[in-house]
C-alpha cells in the first residue's frame, strides 16, 4: 500500500512560505492549469463547487487522510502564516491523496488532468500562495479571472509541469 498522504504532508510541510515576484509568471500559468484541471473534476464529479472545492469529499466522504495527520499540516501552515484558502486546499489536497492510498476507483478523467492539485502544489514551492479577491484570484501581483466550469475545461494544458518549462516562463 503506498502512502500518498505522508509523503504529501512532507512535501507541505517542506514549503518556503515567501512571495516571490521571479516567479510570476510560471505561478499565474500554474493556477490557471489548476483552474482546468479542478474544471475537469467539478464536471466528473457534478458539482458546481468551483474551483476550491473537496474533490475526494464529492468522489467518496468516507475516505479522509488522517485527521492527526492534518492538524500537524495545518500547524505548521499556520506558524508559516499560510492564509485559509491555501491551507484548505492543502487539506483537500491531502484527502486526495488518500483516495488514492485507498485504492478508491476514481471519475474518469483525461490522464494529464488526473492530479487536480500538483498545479497548485507546485505554485506553492514555487513561492507562495495566493488569495481571492472578489473573481479574482490575486497571484504576488496578477489577478487571475476564476471564469467558469465551461470557460476552464479545456483539452489543452496551460502548461507543461516541468522546472525547464516554468523557468522559461519566468525567463521571459
């Protein structure tokens, strides 16, 4: 049995939390990838919750990451002054992760859309979080439109989820 759930802890709890204006630009697209991918999960899933939602809540309720586990996360988020909205999405994202350490049969979806939360997760390491304004979700110093279910889910990545493709972002 692999355990999705510790090494994603580990992986949050290994976050620099400090803004980073370098990397503005591979943040934005990495959001906006997340905004097409949790489109794809809100559609597989019927929901209209969008786009911060629970994905593992909607595919099965019974299936959660340990809740010990997540109160270590949460603390070390919040000692890190993570804002509310990152720190929910990390705990979704941990509940996802345990979908998977369940074996839990997941909604189909197309294969490079099928872990909704590495985008996010990578703009985190990638220095910082973010935080909603109103339909905007404020990136540093961009604002990114939320648009709808229909406007994001789209077939064609935003971008590639590799370090040499966001470095080129930011090179620019």
């Amino acid at each position: 049995m692999s355990n999705h759930v510790t090494a994603l802890a580990e992986r949050i709890m290994a976050i620099q939390w400090k803004g980073s204006y370098d990397k503005n630009r591979s943040r934005v697209a990495l959001l906006r990838e997340y905004l097409r991918r949790a489109a794809w999960w809100a559609d597989a899933v019927k929901t209209e919750q969008y786009p911060f939602f629970d994905i593992a809540e909607q595919v099965n309720p019974k299936v959660r990451a340990d809740p010990t586990r997540i109160q270590r996360v949460e603390e070390d988020l919040n000692s890190k002054m993570a804002g509310v909205l990152v720190r929910r999405t990390c705990t979704r994202a941990l509940h996802f992760a345990a979908l998977l350490d369940a074996g839990t049969k997941l909604p189909q979806v197309p294969s490079p859309v099928a872990q909704p939360f590495e985008p996010l997760l990578m703009m985190f390491e990638r220095g910082g979080g973010f935080r909603l304004e109103g339909k905007l979700i404020e990136v540093d110093s961009a604002g990114v439109p939320i648009g709808t279910i229909q406007s994001n889910r789209t077939d064609t990545p935003v971008v590639a989820l590799t370090a040499a493709a966001l470095d080129a972002l930011d090179a620019r």
